[in-house]
C-alpha cells in the first residue's frame, strides 16, 4: 500500500485546484525578482541597467538547470511513492538535493572562472564587463543555493505538498524585495554595493530558501537525511534523476533562445517593432502564470498515479487539465486582444511601439490556451520517465515551426510573420503534444479500482 501517495485516491479536480493554487503564487513570485532587480538597478544608471541585460539571458539559462533538477527530482520521486516504494523515494529525495548542490557547484566553478570570457563572446567590453563582473562573481559563489533550493522544491511537489513548496518559493522572493533597495542602493548610513547588491540580495534569497526549504521537508513525509545518503545507490539513482533532469534543463531552454532567435527577425523591422514584441512578451509573461503553475503541479499527480498503475485517473488529470488550458487561455486571450491598447500602454508612451504591441496583442494571443497544452504535457511528459519526448516537442516547436515560419514569410508579411510564427508554434505544439499524450495513456491498461470522485 503507497501509504505516502495522496495523490492516488480523492478527488482529481480537488487535487488540481489544491496543487495548483499554491503554485501559481509562487511562480509569480519568483519571476517578480527580476523585475524588481531591473528596477533598483536601472535608478543606478543605463550603464548599469544595460549590463543586466546581458546578464539576464545567461542567469535565464542557468536556471534551467535548477528547472532540470526539480523535474527529474520530482519525477523519480513521485513514482516511487505511488509504487508503494517508500525507502526509494526518500533515497532518490536525497539524492536529487545532493546533485542539485554538487551540479551547482560545478558550475559555480566554472563560472567564477570564466564569466568574463563569456560575456566577451557576447560584446561586453570595458566599464560594462567590469559591472558584469562584479554581479557575476558572488553571484556564481552563490548559485549552489539555487540548485540545492531547486532539488528541495522538486522532493516537495514529488509528495504534493505544493504549499510548502511555494512557501520556500516565497522565502527566497520576499528576502530578494526587502534586501534589493538596502543592499543596491543602501540604507541606515550604509552605502551599498550597487549593481554587485543585486546578486548578494539574491544570494540572501537564497539562503532563507535553503533554511526554509530543509524546515519544510523535515515537517514531510520524506524528510532529508544522510543515512539515506550513505545507503543509497547513488549509481542508479542519480542516472534515473538524470535521466529526467538533463532532458526537462534542456527543454526549458529553448524557448527562450527561439524568442531570442525571434527578437533579432524583428530587428530588421526597427526599433519599435522590437520594442513592442517586448511589451507583448512582458504581458504573455503575467498571462500565462496559472498555466505555469499548472505544468508544475500536474507531475505530481500524474506520476504518483503512473506509479502506482492507475493510469485512469492519469488520463483523466491530463483531461481535466487540458479543459482548464483551454478556458483559461482564451480568457486571458480574450482580455488582452480587446484591451490591447490601454495594456500596451502601461508599458510605454511611444506611439509606435504601442502600434506594434497592439499589433502583437491581436495576433499571438489566440495561441495561449494551446501553449497551455504544451507546457502542462511536457510537465506530464517528465513525471512519466518521458522527458525525451518533451525535450524533441519543444526542439520541433522552434527549430520547425516558430522560426522557419518568421524567416520563410518576414520578407512579405514583415512583423506579422514573427507573430504568426508563435501563434503557429503554440497551436502546432499544443495539438501534438496531446495527440501523443492522449496515445501514450490510452494504450496503458486501465487498471481496476474503486470509483474515486472526479
């Protein structure tokens, strides 16, 4: 009996809803550190605001990896509790917290070392490689936190115990706000560190994440232990954590880069067609937080139930997730497109770039229920030892559709094209990745069991 899995029985909405809920206020937390840092570091200076712009793709990038690490985590955890397999979940718990801190280290390594190397590549030079290097430095120092906080959240979400989940998410944002103003500009008669502020109030971050992350564990059903370290096979466990982790880093990465790709098509176009692809990003960003919170939370449910067999109310999660994709995509599609023009203009007062984030607003948005679909399959994708799958949708989402599309037709259509290539992209990979979802649990036999409530 998977003693551990309260996932298996009880109601599947009631289980989206409590999941999800959560973590909806969590990620949003999480993706407001970065607007809250732009903020006090661009009162510094442009100098220093343009010097987080290119750090922002690279600590982007890097957090994939902590993405990478909470999937795989949750993944193998997950399915050991609904398998009734009690010893192994909390082995392959600690183990998903150990790679999390050893990967992090790694990195930190080799980012300390070479971080001016990097940003050479990318055309930084001068005064604006030095005010990289002076974020980038402690920074990298402390990135070991984020992975180890990461490898915590995914032991959490593995259990649903979303809530503890978010309050450790939480911890970390609320020290980044508090500590942003005092330790970037200073307070109290003390100067501050300007832009190197930034990165020691996010290492301060996420530090109280850590405390606050073991606190929340050790209140759980797996709490962390070193006996399970020192009695764990780390051969296969860490190689099962893998096998999941390096494929879902990946796969968070490259949208991202397909933007990227994307956002240099619309160069071409000028400025302000650049700038109101911005805009519109920024709005899809605050759209689609319940989708997000969504793809973090179906893993759970889906893989403690994969585990444990019952594959019917598998399917009927990814059924009743996919109706909530849907309605709340168009929704918020809905409300963008008929209220593009006073949202595009909170963001700037330059009348051509709010033309061309109106401009975005009408077209790409129709696409956000069946992004829903992507994100909320790939979370799905990962928790059943799929991540491959997930990692090849997302590859084939930019690398065939989004950008083939944009160059093929920007000569005719001009900004147009770059818009229609994301809304083709999302629909493209929304309808495959349920199709390919709805064949992989309809040829699971459906395992006999007492009615549960939907």
């Amino acid at each position: 009996m998977a003693k551990n899995a309260k996932l298996i029985t009880g109601s599947i909405a009631g289980h989206l809803v409590n999941q999800t809920a959560p973590l909806i206020v969590g990620v949003a937390a999480i993706m407001s550190i970065g607007i809250i840092d732009a903020y006090f570091v661009g009162r510094l200076g442009a100098t220093e605001l343009a010097a987080m712009s290119f750090i922002f793709p690279v600590s982007t990038a890097l957090s994939c990896l902590g993405v990478g690490v909470m999937a795989g985590t949750s993944s193998v955890v997950s399915r050991a509790l609904g398998a009734g397999k009690d010893d192994r979940a909390s082995q392959c718990a600690s183990l998903g917290i150990a790679l999390g801190l050893l990967t992090g280290i790694a990195v930190a390594v080799l980012l300390a070392l070479f971080h001016d190397q990097l940003f050479g590549l990318m055309r930084a030079e001068g005064e604006m490689l030095r005010l990289i290097g002076l974020y980038m430095l402690p920074f990298a120092l402390g990135f070991p936190l984020l992975l180890t906080v990461s490898g915590i959240n995914g032991v959490l979400r593995a259990q649903g115990a979303a809530r503890r989940s978010t309050v450790v998410s939480l911890s970390f944002a609320i020290a980044n706000w508090v500590l942003d103003p005092i330790l970037i500009d200073g307070a109290f008669g003390f100067a501050g560190f300007g832009i190197a502020g930034a990165a020691y109030a996010t290492i301060g971050g996420w530090v109280l994440g850590v405390i606050v992350g073991f606190v929340m564990l050790q209140k759980g059903q797996i709490p962390f232990a070193l006996s399970s370290l020192l009695h764990a096979d780390w051969v296969h466990g860490i190689r099962d954590v893998l096998r999941v982790a390096v494929p879902a880093a990946l796969t968070n990465s490259i949208n991202p880069v397909g933007l990227a790709v994307m956002t240099t098509f619309l160069a071409h176009e000028g400025e302000a067609a650049v700038g109101g692809f911005g805009v519109g990003g920024r709005l899809q960003m605050f759209a689609v937080v319940p989708l997000l919170g969504l793809s973090g939370s179906i893993g759970a449910i889906v893989g403690q139930n994969w585990g444990a067999k019952r594959y019917d109310r598998a399917r009927l999660a990814m059924l009743q997730a996919g109706g909530f994709c849907l309605l709340y995509g168009l929704l918020a599609g809905g409300l963008l497109y008929f209220g593009r023009g006073w949202f595009a203009g909170i963001f700037s007062e330059d009348a051509a770039t709010v033309d061309a984030a109106m401009r975005y607003l009408e077209i790409a948005v129709w696409g956000y229920w069946a992004y829903g679909l992507f994100i909320m399959g790939n979370g799905a994708f990962n928790a059943i030892d799929q991540a491959s799958t997930a990692l090849m949708l997302s590859l084939a989402r930019v690398a065939l559709v989004m950008v083939p599309f944009a160059l093929i037709l920007q000569g005719a259509w001009g900004a147009d094209a770059v818009y229609g290539g994301e809304l083709l992209a999302n629909l493209a990979g929304g309808a495959v990745s349920m199709a390919i979802a709805w064949w992989i649990f309809s040829h699971r036999r459906m395992d006999r069991a007492e009615p549960q409530a939907a």
